[in-house]
C-alpha cells in the first residue's frame, strides 16, 4: 500500500474515464477502493494494478471475404455497386 489515497475525479483523469464511472465500479465491486465514512477512496499504486489485470490481450487481424449479395432487395449490394433506383 502506498498510502496514497486519491479521490475518484483523479482516478478518472487517471483512467480517462468519468468520475461516475468510478464510483459505480467501486459500488459493484469492481475497482479497488477504500471508504472513509461517505468518503470513497483509491490507492492509486491497488489502481494501477488492477488495470494491469484487467489487460486483455490482442489477436492478430485477419481479414474476412463477405459474400456480395446479388438479386437481392432494392440497394441491396451486388458485385458492381449498389442496385440502380428505378
């Protein structure tokens, strides 16, 4: 423990998120947080942990072919563009 206790509107620059945020996460539970009476504290040093384990890794980009839909609805998209208004 750092000993370092922020309120939620620094977290929130912290995170870039809105200080409502915040607090609802420390309502549900979510986000580590200290309550001092009808104050809710952050130890910014739990906070910066917490967001390194709610680090989800990437995966590789892959590009996916869709097929063109021909003969379909007015506008619908066919292989030269959309379908001419008559």
């Amino acid at each position: 423990m750092s000993g370092r206790f922020v309120d939620a509107h620094a977290v929130a620059e912290l995170l870039g998120v809105p200080a409502s945020w915040v607090l609802e996460s420390a309502r549900a539970g979510t986000i580590p947080h200290r309550r001092f009476g009808r104050y809710v504290r952050f130890d910014q040093d739990e906070v910066l942990a917490w967001t390194e384990d709610c680090r989800q890794g990437g995966r590789t980009a892959s590009l996916r072919r869709y097929a063109s839909r021909v003969n379909g609805p007015r506008g619908a998209l066919t292989p030269g563009g959309p379908t001419p208004k008559e």
